[in-house]
C-alpha cells in the first residue's frame, strides 16, 4: 500500500483537497494527514504500520473505542442479510426505543444518515411548527454545514476561518441570529429585538467544537427560560454530547429539558446515523404523520442501526459512564500535570470524557476568548504528539475523546509524551 504522503498526492487529484471533510486535511496543523489502515480498541494503526494511541477517536462517535467486538459482529451479521431495504425493519424501531427510554425529553425520533441532516431537519421542523424562520446560534458552535448554520460555524469552518461560507444566500443568513456563548444578557437582548420572528434557539448544551466550553452555572437553564418566555423551541444539538456526557446527555447532566434534541455520532456506533426528536406533538407535524417534509434513503437502515443497537447496548452497562468520567479526569489530570511541569501558558476544559487543551491564557468561555489563541503552538503540539504515538485532533477547536477501550497505561503514555513535547514548547 502507498505510504501517506504517496496516498495524500493520488487524493488531491481526485477529491477537494484531497480529504472528505475539511479539517482531515490538517492545514491548521501544518504537514499531510496521515492516513490510516486500522483501529482497534484505544489504538489506530497508520499505512506504514505505525501504532498510535487515538483521542481523536473519529470526533466521537467511537466512544467504545475502535472495532469493538459487539459492533463489528452486528454489522456483520446485519450485511450478511442485505445492507439497506429502503422499507421497514425491526432494526430501526429498536433504535428509536433505545433512544426514546434514555433521553426522556424524547417521545418520538427520526433517524437520518448524518448530524448535519438530524440539524437542518430539527430547524425545518421548528420553523414549520411555529411559522417563524429566524433562528439564533452562538458563534463557535457548530451544528453541521447546512445553510442556516454557516455563519460563525465552529468546527472546520472556525479551523479554515471561513466561519461564514460563501454560498449562503444573503437572504437566508439574515435569518439567522448570532449570539455569544454563555451570555445570557446578550441573548435576551437578541429577543427583546426580534423574538416574535424566531422560531428556534440552537445550542450545543456542551460547546465542543470551539474546542470544550462548558455551559456556565444557569447558562442553559436561562436559555430555557428566555425560549419559553417568546414562545421560541429550544433545540439541543448533542451530536457530541449525546450518550457522550451521560447516559441521558447535557439534558439529563444538566437538568435543562428542550424542545428537540438533535442526535449524531455515538448513537451509530460510527456508522452513519443522526436523529432528531422530541415531544409526539411536536413530531408528529413530520412527514408522513404532518406537513413538515423530511426523507433519506438510507435513513435507519439495517446495517447503520446494527452499529447503534450494539453500541447503545453496550452504553447501558452498570457503571460504564463511572468509569468514562473517571478515565476523563485522569487524562485532563495527567495534562494538566504536564503543563505544569512544562511551564507553558495552557489549560485544559473537560466536561466528562471530552476534553480539550487550550494554548490560551484566559478560561475559555465563549469564542471570543479565543482572540489570543496560540494556534500555532496548538499545531506544534500536534505535530509532536503524532511524532510520539499519539493521535489528537488536528485542531486547537476540536476535542480529545477517551474511549471506555483507553486503559491506564495508555493515558499515562498520553500525559508522559504531552510533558516531553509541552516542554519543547516552554518559552516559545
Ligand atoms: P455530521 O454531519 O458531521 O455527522 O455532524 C455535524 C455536527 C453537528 N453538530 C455538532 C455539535 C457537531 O460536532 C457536528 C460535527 N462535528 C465535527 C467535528 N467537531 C465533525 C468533523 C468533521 O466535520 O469532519
């Protein structure tokens, strides 16, 4: 097989940028992606043979780590039977059911193919219930690439710094309303001006895509209030968040009930499944059932939902989020104490088993905190931890995942090789 950089030239003559997503394509990082040939359990195995330990983790959804046996087994036992009817299964209505009984705010979900589509179809939805078409999201938050939501996207769109993308119409980025992180007084003012026009509110409950911004004390709780006083929805985009910070998401860990609930990532095991979903009354304005029109033609099938089934499954063990919390505080420990040791300007944001080390001076609040970002140290700190065996998202505005498969061994390796490589760093 090519090596990676051979495999990264035949790529960029045949695909944009010669990656599927933006940010695998490691500009803000500096070098070539590497590319990979196998995960197992906590490690990826690169096209040279090379091992590294990954915190990447395929931006969340692996949250049982890489080819965990229960999944692989589902999903070859749903191919052998044929991949995608595009009619009913007992499969997809499993899902929903495992869906429904964890996340409590959820009578009824719809299952798409992506956190993108679970998003713009949570939106549509809103709009058709209230008959409004304005929307307000935080800048740094990121909630996939359509549309409405380009505007000072986080994620790939913050790392490439094209936060607001050419191709949406002016007429529709208009609609939509962009507000600060963890300022509730900036939100209320956005309403007091054009409530009546909006007819939803999206946040990620957990910011993680300007790196991990932990909601602040009453933060989400105001939000709550601020939607109910101007008849707006409250949607919770928990594509990272859900099955990710409890069993239940930010919404069962925090305690703040939305209106929809946006889904991605663990709940198809990292095969593709989104879902968006909420209260009967509000769901059953969605097509067949309503007038709000939503369709995919590989929406909840049988080997996606293989994937989500087993991986669900294995999330409903006594104790496994114990145990995520506990490894997640000992990797933010072990690179705080590197830190420390390094004497760099660097703090860490948890919140469960997501994490992200911040080269920034000031605790991260919202994405203006980020002005001062030394994004450049972001990338050298990459750079060496890939060097020593350690695989981190290529991005200062992303987030490290543990998985339950990461052993302490491996998040001692991580802590050892972050004060070798953080302390090249000091003074720079
Ligand atoms: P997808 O369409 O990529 O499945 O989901 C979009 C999405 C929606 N909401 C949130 C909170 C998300 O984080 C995402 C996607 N996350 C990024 C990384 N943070 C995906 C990685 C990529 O774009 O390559």
């Amino acid at each position: 097989m090519d090596s990676s950089v051979d495999m990264f030239e035949r790529a960029q003559r045949v695909i944009p940028g010669g990656v599927n997503s933006p940010v695998r394509a490691c500009d803000s990082v500096g070098g070539k992606p590497v590319f990979f040939r196998e995960g197992r359990g906590s490690r990826l195995v690169d096209v040279d043979g090379r091992e590294y330990v990954d915190v990447m983790g395929s931006w969340g959804p692996l949250i049982l780590g890489h080819a965990h046996p229960d999944v692989v087994s589902a999903v070859c036992d749903a191919a052998r039977g044929g991949t995608s009817f595009g009619a009913c299964t007992a499969a997809e209505v499993e899902l929903a059911e495992l869906i429904t009984s964890r996340f409590s705010s959820v009578e009824k979900v719809r299952l798409v193919s992506s956190g993108t589509e679970a998003a713009m179809s949570a939106l549509r939805l809103a709009r058709g219930a209230t008959g409004r078409d304005e929307v307000v999201k935080f800048a740094g938050c990121y909630h996939g690439h359509a549309d409405s939501f380009l505007i000072q996207a986080g994620s790939g769109a913050l790392t490439l710094g094209v936060p607001s993308s050419p191709g949406v119409p002016a007429d529709l980025a208009k609609l939509t309303h962009l507000a600060r992180f963890n300022d509730l007084d900036n939100v209320r003012k956005i309403f007091e001006e054009a409530g009546a026009s909006i007819a939803a509110l999206i946040v990620e409950p957990v910011a993680g895509n300007m790196g991990v911004v932990p909601p602040a004390e009453g933060f989400l709780a105001g939000l709550r209030e601020i939607c109910d006083e101007h008849a707006a929805l409250l949607i919770f985009d928990e594509v990272i968040t859900g099955f990710r910070v409890s069993a239940g998401g930010a919404q069962e860990r925090y305690e703040v009930v939305p209106d929809l609930t946006v889904m991605g990532k663990v709940v198809g095991g990292g095969l593709p499944v989104g879902g968006f979903g909420g209260p009967a009354k509000l769901m059953d304005q969605v097509a067949p059932e309503g007038p709000v029109y939503q369709a995919g033609t590989l929406s909840g099938n049988p080997l996606a939902t293989a994937a989500g089934l087993a991986t669900l499954r294995a999330l409903g063990e006594e104790g496994i989020y114990e145990t995520l919390e506990r490894s997640g505080a000992a990797l933010a420990a072990g690179l705080e104490a590197a830190i420390a040791s390094a004497g760099v300007t660097a703090r860490v944001q948890r919140v469960g088993s997501m994490m992200t080390l911040f080269f920034n001076e000031s605790p991260v609040a919202s994405l203006d905190s980020l002005d001062g970002v030394r994004t450049d140290l972001y990338a050298r700190f990459y750079q060496g931890m890939l060097e020593a065996g350690v695989t981190l998202p290529p991005s200062q505005y992303e987030a490290f995942f543990v998985s339950t498969a990461h052993s302490e061994e491996d998040i001692g390796k991580i802590s050892a090789a972050a004060e070798t490589v953080l302390s090249s760093l000091a003074g720079v």
